[in-house]
C-alpha cells in the first residue's frame, strides 16, 4: 500500500507539471470574458466527468461570491447539463442517449455563450454532438480533455489535455483544474 | 449586418494627465471634442461558418482567432466570444496614425458593432472601459484613457480621470453661435506625415515622474479652458491652447521638430492665437484657433498643407444601420 501511495502521488506529480500553463489561463480568460458580458456557460460530460460538470457549476455558481447576501454583486451564469435526472433521462428514453445534451443546449444555448466539454476520452458521441450544436450557434467552445484529445479536441476553441492515458488521473485533473480555475476567478471578481 | 459609426477626435487640453502613472497619483483632466470625421465598422456573418474573414488596410483569412495578425480585431473577437464565422471590415474618413484617436475610435467602433452583432446593447461607458482594457491591459499600448471615452460619448466635453480608475465626463453646456465661432475658427491641417505614436508615448509615459508640473498646469489649463468656454470667452480659448502646447512640446523629445516649430511660428505670426499638434505628436494633423479676418493669412501662409475642414459631433459610437 505505502508503495503504491506514493507511486501513485508521484505519478499525479509528474502528469501536473507537464500541462502547459498557458492552456489553463486561456480557457479560464474565456470563462472570465464570459462572466464580464453576462454569458451563460454550460457544463457536460459523462461518468465521472458527469459529477466534475455538476462540481464545476456549483463553484462557479457559488464558490466565487464574496458578499452572498449583497444583491449588488456580480455572478456567473452558469448550468450544468448533468444535474436534471428526469431531463436526461426523457432525452435518452424517447430520443437517444446521444441527444441528452444537446436538447438541452437547444433550449438555452445563445451565440458568445460559453460550453465546456468534459470528457477524459474525447469521444463521447453526446458531447461531440453538443459541442457540434454549440458551434453552430456561435458559442465558444473549450474542453478539459485526456489521452490525446480524442475527436472533439478539433471542435474546440480552446482546452486542456492531461497528458495521461489512465481515466482516473485525468478525472483527478479535471477536478483540481476546477478548482484551481473557479478560485483564480474568486480572486479576480472580489 | 451591422455598421457601427465612430467619431474621431480632436484633444485641446491635458493629454498626458489620462495616462495611469499620472492619475493614479492625482486626478488627471482633459477637454476633448469627437468630431464630424468617422471610422466605420461593418460586421456580418461570413459565409464560411469556420473561418474569420478581415479586411482593413490588408486581408486576412484565418480558422483560429489566435492567428490574427491585427492585434485590436484578434483582442476584441476573443473578448466578446467571436471565434469563427464572421466578417469584418474597416473603412475611415481619414488615415491612420495622424492624431486623430483613430485606433480608440477603431476599437470602440467594432467593440459596438461586435456586441450589436450578439444582439447586446453596451452603454458608452462599458465600450469605453472594455477598449481600454483591450488597447492599454492585454496590448499594452503606452496610450492614456481619453480617446476611448470620447469615441464612446461623443460631445464637447471635459474628461476626469479619477485615482481609483474610474471616468466620469461631463459636455460642457455652450451657447449654439459661441460653438460656432469656435468651430469656424479652429483650422485643421495635415502635415502629410503619418507617424509612429508608440515610441513618443513610450518616452512620454516614462518622463511623466520627471514631468509631473507641466502635467499639473495642463491639467489646471484644462479647467480653466473650460471656464472660457463656459463664459463664451473664446479668445481665451485660443490663448490657452497655446499655453497648453508650450508644455506639450515639454513632454517627451519627439513630440515638436524643426518642421512643426516652423508651422507653427508661421501660424502665430500669422494671427493664429494658438495651436498644437494633434495626439501623440511628431507628425500628423496640426489645429489652430485663428481668428475669420485674420484666416485668409493663415491658410495662404500654410499653402503646403492641406486643410481638412471639421465640426463638433454630438454622438458617440452608434449602430448605423443593422438588418
């Protein structure tokens, strides 16, 4: 067990010092422009990209205030689209599983809004699909992404790619990167 | 579509005072006018969802926003989240690089039409905030705050730069025939030489530490200009355009040269009152208040230059047409 703990922080080490900073700053540029023109921004994936989704819009939502109870502060507009259990599951019970996502962009999604693709794997039909929609609609498109960026990395505008081809890592990642992002924004907007 | 249309500038008073390491100190003042010349900024959808189609003084055809060469469309595309299926093109009433706040007119003008293009609507001041940051924090331009806020309002107006960032203007209230008199008797001229603000402004910026009491007086002139105006003292409006460039011409070594100083004595000795060189300096467009008798001299003793004739303009930075 010792062994593989530390085997296994060593590793998370080693994959966090090779994303390039520059990626990071610029997709949290794109949810800060979003926030300072009023833009919505929506958050997907499947699985344990599901809940970093769901994580990610609770911090962004929440976490950022500083005065919760002034009415006179600024907040994000931001959803998750893998909170609504019924939704989802109407979509992929009448429709099919690859549309519970972009049916819900449909109802909401506005050109210069921001979505946010999570995916470890790049290939999710579901998130493809949105991310094509989104596109078309004029939004801009950013993705925190694994292995080697699978096929939506070219339907994005910008992302991040942990270098690492092991899902749990990458999940790992992710959740930081929220992390790291929403309290970056905290900071700024204070 | 949409066609957003600009106004350019003519800066009288205190340019300089605008810049952070002057009022972030103490407040900073200006009296500005936007003016009858324009920039005019079309944005449509482009034919090719995926790609971004430009055309200013040169054409670019680009897939990812990162790639544009033109630093302002490249910072305001991705400021407002336009990252691929648009068009856009520039065309002005006059040149580039001559004084006239041309690129703050430039970034304000598209700013509105990108926003009006998203089907937003931006006050003047969020314009004038959103080209500052554009133009000063991400392309760090060594350039003050004044031209973004008058490309955005529009008007003859006093601008105050308050210690903590923030603007606040005010049009200054004149009777119609006093802003006649005045407009007939500024002369606009172009010295033909279209130069580079940056390395003028950069040594401006830096000296301002060292010059700081001939920023304080400009910024006194400029209040007080504004009194004059006030007052229909229009005459001394023209000798405090001439106080005010003998501190000008102090700011930064590139700001008069032989040239100008030889414009401008000819001009003086001419029966103009006063004058200065437009924006940064060095080239560019020259103004002088002069009074209707004596301008006949005037313009017969500039006869190298050629002579743009201008008014006020009341509007700011609006949507012209939109379908």
């Amino acid at each position: 067990m010792k062994g593989f703990i530390s085997e296994y922080f060593e590793e998370l080490n080693k994959i966090l010092a090779r994303i390039p900073e520059k990626d990071i700053e610029d997709i949290t540029n794109v949810i800060y422009n979003a926030y300072t023109n009023n833009r919505t921004i929506f958050i997907f994936g499947n699985g344990g990209s599901a809940s970093t989704a769901s994580h990610f819009a609770c911090d962004l939502g929440k976490g950022t205030l500083s005065r919760v109870y002034d009415p006179s502060e600024k907040r994000f507009r931001v959803v998750s689209l893998t909170d609504s259990v019924p939704t989802m599951t109407a979509y992929a019970n009448d429709l099919s599983f690859e549309d519970i996502f972009v049916q819900q962009l449909r109802n909401l999604v506005h050109k210069g809004d921001v979505v946010i693709a999570v995916t470890g794997s790049g290939n999710s039909k579901n998130v493809i699909k949105a991310v094509k929609y989104a596109r078309d609609c004029g939004a801009v498109t950013i993705g925190l992404l694994g292995f080697d960026g699978g096929k939506v990395k070219k339907l994005l505008d910008k992302y991040v790619v942990v270098p690492s081809n092991h899902y749990g890592r990458i999940e790992d990642v992710h959740l930081i990167l929220e992390h790291l992002i929403t309290d970056y924004l905290r900071n700024k907007i204070k | 579509m949409i066609i957003s249309k600009t106004p350019f500038r003519i800066s009288f008073c205190g340019g300089g005072t605008d810049m952070k390491e002057y009022y972030s100190l103490k407040q900073g003042s200006v009296v500005s006018t936007a003016i009858n010349r324009h920039m005019y900024i079309m944005v449509k959808d482009f034919f090719d969802p995926n790609k971004i189609f430009l055309k200013y003084s040169r054409t670019e055809m680009i897939t990812n926003v990162d790639k544009i060469r033109h630093p302002i469309i490249r910072e305001a595309l991705k400021s407002t989240g336009i990252m691929r299926g648009v068009e856009i093109a520039s065309m002005a009433d006059i040149p580039s690089a001559t004084g006239l706040g041309s690129s703050s007119s430039f970034t304000v003008g598209l700013l509105n039409a990108l926003h009006a293009y998203l089907e937003e609507h931006k006050s003047p001041e969020q314009l004038a905030k959103e080209a500052c940051n554009i133009e000063i924090e991400m392309l760090k331009e060594p350039i003050g705050k004044q031209d973004q806020y008058i490309a955005s309002y529009g008007g003859l107006r006093q601008i105050i730069f308050h210690t903590d960032d923030t603007v606040s203007s005010e049009i200054i209230i004149i009777p119609k025939s006093v802003k006649e008199e005045l407009e007939s008797n500024l002369l606009l001229f172009y010295t033909g030489v279209a130069r580079n603000s940056r390395d003028i402004l950069s040594e401006q910026k830096k000296n301002i530490g060292k010059k700081t009491e001939f920023l304080d007086a400009m910024k006194e002139l400029s209040s007080e200009m504004k009194n004059s105006l006030v007052s229909k003292d229009t005459t001394r409006f023209g000798e405090l355009l001439h106080k005010n460039w003998e501190y000008k011409k102090k700011l930064a070594s590139k700001i008069t040269n032989p040239l100008i100083d030889r414009y401008y004595k000819t001009a003086i000795n001419s029966g103009a009152l006063g004058g200065k060189i437009l924006g940064a300096g060095g080239g560019g467009f020259l103004l002088f208040y002069c009074e209707q008798k004596k301008q006949n001299n005037l313009i017969k003793n500039m006869r190298n230059l050629r002579q743009v004739p201008f008014r006020f303009e009341n509007h700011g930075t609006r949507i012209v047409y939109r379908d």
